[in-house]
C-alpha cells in the first residue's frame, strides 16, 4: 500500500497546503490604513510585502464582515460583504489579486454556527412569529417547565437560551448576539453553498471553519451533566451541541465545492477546522479524504513547555492524522488564547488560565519562544503564525477594564477578562503608541503598552538576533530545504532525557533542549539556524538547534 503523506512530496501544488506556513490576521488589529484606530483591508493590502518578505506560504483573515463586532467579527450580519469599518468589497478583491501576485494564498473565516443577531434572517425570525418558516432557520423553541429549553450553557457565560417577547427562547451557544443557525433546514445548508461558491469565485483559495464540530445538534434537545452543579460544556462523547455525527455530513458537502474548483489555475480550495476536539483520534475524523483537508491542532497550542508532553502530543497527533492521509498542522498561538511567550513564561502548568495572577517571567518566555518556534517549523506538515507571534509580542495582562471588549468580560459579570490581552493592535514602527499602527498620532481600538518600541517590525528588522531575524532565516530554509514542510520524522535514539531530537530525511535534525542542563550537540556537518548562541559545541537549555547532517 502507498503511503500517503510520502507520496505527497511528489503530488503537483495542489497540495500546498500540507505544508503551508499560514499567518493569521485577527483585521482589526493588524494595520489602520485609514487612521480611524481600527484595522482595516487596506492595511493589510499596504502589508503584503511585509508578509511576503517574512516568508509565509498563505494568510488566514479572521472574520471581515459586516458586523455589530460584538464578538469582534465572529457575528457575522452579511456574509457577502466588507464591513465598511474594514473597507469595501472592492479593497478585498484588490487584497486577493494583490496576494497572489506576491505568491501569498488567501484563506478566510467562515462562521456557519451562528450570525449575528442583526442578520436579515433573523430580524425577520423575530417577526415572523412562532412556527413560521423563517423560525425555522434558527433554534426557536417554547418555554419548559417554566425555563429554557435545555440547561445548556453559552460559551462566555450564562445560559445558551435566550428568552424574546413572545415567550420564545432562541438558542446561542456563544454570545446572546449570536443566534445559532438550524442546520437541518435545506434553506441554511443552500445558503452556506452559496457563500462558499461566492468568495470561491473571488479568488479565495480557502477557509477556515469556525467552531467546525458544532454545526449539528441532537434535535432532541437533552439536557447536559451537571459539573461541581454547574452544566457543563465539556466536549464529551454524545455531548448535544458537540461533534454530533451530522457535521460530517456538511463537511464532505463543502469538500466537494471545494473540488470543484480543481481545473481552475488556483486549483482546488481548501479548509481547515477549527474544532477544539481532543484526543487526536475524534479530529482526525474532521479530516478524512472526503472531508476537511486540516485542522488546528490545538492538542500542540495546549501542550506545556515540557519534553514529555510535547512528545506524547506531536506522536499523538502524527500518528491518528497520518492514518487518514492528513498532515499535522502546529500551532502555538491565536486570537483566543494568551500569547505563547507569556504563557512559556509561566510555571503553572495549564498556563492557558488565570491571565493576570500568574507569576511570569517574559525573559523566560521570550527563550522558549524562539526554541518552540524552531521546533513548530522543523515538524511535518503546515504550521501556523499568530500575528505578533514573528515579534515575540506578549500577551497585555494589564489592560485597562474600561477599555476590555471581549463579550466575556460583560457575561461572565466582570470575573473574566477575556481575550482582549492577545489582540493588541501590532506594533510597527516608532517609539510610542501607536506605533505606526495607524497614520498620525490617533490612538488603537485597544492601547499599546508604552514600552512596546522595542517590540515593533521596523526595530527588529535590522538586528540580525531578533525575534523577527529568527522567524524569517528559519522560513527561509523551511522554504529551500527538502526535509522540512510535508513528510515524515523518526526520533534520534541517543537524544538525553528531556531532549525533544529527531531527523528528518534528507539530512535534517532539530534538536530541542528542555531539559535543565546544557547537552552536546550530536554529530552534524553545519548549523543551520539555532534559537540563540552556542556555546562551544553545547545546546543551552531552552534552546532550538536545526543541524544539516
Ligand atoms: O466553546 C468552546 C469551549 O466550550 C471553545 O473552545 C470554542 O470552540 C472556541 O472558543 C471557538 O472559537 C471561535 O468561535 C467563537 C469566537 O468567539 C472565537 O473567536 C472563535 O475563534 C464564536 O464564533
């Protein structure tokens, strides 16, 4: 039997994507072309070069739809526009052709869980009255035993229903502004094929999927178990909301549109699944051959800075996705999450939680940074890049509360901050705020901290030791060698404990230092890149070496 991830190396550039290097652009905080303090389409067009010269494969941009942005685009009012906050459909076909031309793939979000509340459709669902057709498109449903239909609970807190003057509940899994849509309804499903065919025949070369094992509900509605007396909305096997078998059927739909654009000269599009599902077992699901061609592998975001760990996700993972002929994907960071450089910089374990209580030493984090880098880019398959990842950005612990705008912060009655600390507008350029994040002096949508000026691209591009100097050489050699992207990777046997090292054909090894004393380096003809100095033959700790051997 073939295997397929081998047989890939040799496949036309279809298959792009089992490598790609992808860099997500959370559109409100990347670049403000116009100076009103939110990002916008022209500030990403006026960065391309900025993209193309750090050496990515494609750009992911997070939702840029018309939207109350009250889940910060991810509630979504018109899927066939540009919120004028961002620009216009015209300054998005620019942005694509423009892309494409610098040798940049364009990805885009779509978000098929839910709309916005101030989606046409569901203004007139609310019109229309009980038992109407345009009721149907959503989760309407009467009162039970005095209360919401089910106990579920949404995702930033309270419960998932929401109660409207007619006595009607509709169903929100996330924010109350984010009316889940009834995928059982052929209206919804058509509609969707529609928006797919629509940014397809733009030029987008593909999506990713929101929240992608949650379309699909149990039309019986059961309640969930309670957890320490709380519903819970823990992903467990038969869980109501959750990774339901329905999605896969949407799924092996989308593949198919996607196919169909196999002979144009972008060849067939692509998606990847946003789906926080673990173990690998219930992922790889998502991306069997007739289905979503990736997923985020979050398994890897949530891993501790700890050998053991790492290597049990990255065999893990490996393992279950290569079964189905799928490639890993590697990401360390995103618009959810707390920085990986803060978090590295933590003792706690899961250093995913307690933004703001938790002691943390940046110095530290920085290190690993740099170390993860190099080994999220020397693993098989497609890697991903946060914005601000390249610049070794921390997550914002300390903004002010008047300024936090993640809907968590309001549902969660001001004890949860939210997600705001990792969407601080980039720095660019300048000594202060905004560091040329916008034009002139006006201020970001979310302020910078003040001692960012040594953290901006324009001061890391010209010192050759930089977080960015760092990301770019090791781009570049990700790009020219012909071990690294798609392929296999076998372990080195002689690695000391606490040392992640393997080699990967032909002639590659990268060796990760974990552990709490300096290593000799093995046998090698050459470094190649290495996360910071050597010392004399050595691999400090917390420190990435890629040897040609
Ligand atoms: O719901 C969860 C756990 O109970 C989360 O893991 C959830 O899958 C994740 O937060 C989904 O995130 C995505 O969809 C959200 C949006 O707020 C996020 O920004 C987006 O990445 C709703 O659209």
């Amino acid at each position: 039997m073939s295997d397929p991830v081998a047989d890939s190396r040799t496949r036309p550039a279809d298959d792009w994507w089992r490598s790609a290097v992808v860099y997500q652009v959370y559109p409100r905080s990347f670049a403000d072309a116009d100076g009103d303090g939110t990002g916008d389409v022209n500030g990403i067009r006026a960065r391309l070069p900025y993209l193309a010269d750090l050496g990515v494969d494609a750009i992911w941009i997070s939702p840029w739809y018309p939207s109350p942005l009250l889940d910060g685009g991810y509630d979504v009012a018109d899927y066939r526009d540009i919120n004028p906050e961002f620009g216009t459909l015209a300054d998005a076909d620019a942005l694509i052709a423009e892309a494409h031309a610098l040798g940049l793939r364009i990805l885009i979000d779509l978000v098929p869980n839910h709309c916005s509340w101030e989606h046409p459709w569901f203004q007139a669902a609310l019109k229309a009255g009980r038992g109407s057709a345009e009721r149907d498109l959503f989760w309407f449903r009467d009162t039970k035993d005095g209360g919401p239909p089910t106990n579920w609970p949404a995702a930033f807190g309270g419960g998932a229903w929401q109660q409207i003057e007619d006595g009607q509940w509709y169903l929100h899994l996330f924010d109350i502004s984010q009316p889940d849509w009834n995928w059982d309804n052929p209206k919804v499903i058509e509609e969707f094929d529609a928006i797919l065919r629509f940014w397809f025949d733009r030029g987008v070369d593909g999506f990713r999927i929101d929240v992608a094992d949650s379309m699909a509900k149990d039309p019986t509605l059961p309640d969930v178990p309670l957890h320490n007396g709380e519903p819970t909305r823990e992903k467990y096997v038969g869980n109501p909301f959750y990774d339901q078998p329905g999605v896969h059927t949407i799924h092996q739909r989308w593949r198919a549109i996607a196919d169909e654009y196999a002979d144009t000269p972008q060849g067939a599009r692509v998606f990847v699944a946003e789906a926080w599902l673990s173990p690998a077992e219930r992922l790889a699901q998502y991306v069997r051959p007739d289905e979503l061609q990736s997923a985020f592998n979050f398994d890897a975001l949530r891993a501790t800075w700890d050998a053991k760990d790492l290597r049990e996700v990255i065999d893990h993972t490996t393992e279950n996705l290569w079964a189905v002929g799928a490639p890993a994907t590697w990401v360390l960071s995103n618009h959810d999450t707390i920085r990986h450089r803060t978090r590295y910089g933590r003792d706690k374990r899961d250093a995913l939680e307690g933004a703001g209580v938790v002691p943390t030493d940046l110095q530290l984090g920085l290190r690993r940074a740099r170390a993860a880098a190099l080994l999220e880019l020397a693993l098989p398959g497609g890697a991903y890049i946060y914005q601000g990842d390249e610049l070794g950005l921390p997550e914002v612990e300390d903004l002010p509360e008047d300024v936090l705008d993640d809907p968590t912060w309001e549902r969660s009655g001001h004890t949860v901050r939210g997600r705001d600390g990792c969407r601080v507008p980039i720095p660019w350029s300048g000594t202060e705020p905004p560091f040329g994040f916008g034009p002139g002096t006006g201020q970001p949508w979310l302020p910078q901290p003040a001692d960012w000026s040594g953290l901006t691209a324009e001061s890391q591009a010209g010192d050759p030791d930089s977080h960015l100097s760092l990301y770019k050489a090791a781009l570049r050699i990700r790009r020219d060698h012909p071990a690294l992207g798609d392929g296999r990777l076998v372990w080195d046997a002689d690695a000391p404990a606490g040392v992640l090292s393997f080699t990967r054909e032909p002639g590659f090894r990268c060796v990760v230092n974990i552990s709490d004393a300096p290593v000799t380096l093995p046998p090698h003809q050459e470094v190649l890149l290495a996360s910071d100095q050597l010392a004399d033959g050595v691999l400090p700790v917390d420190t990435t070496v890629w040897l040609a051997v």
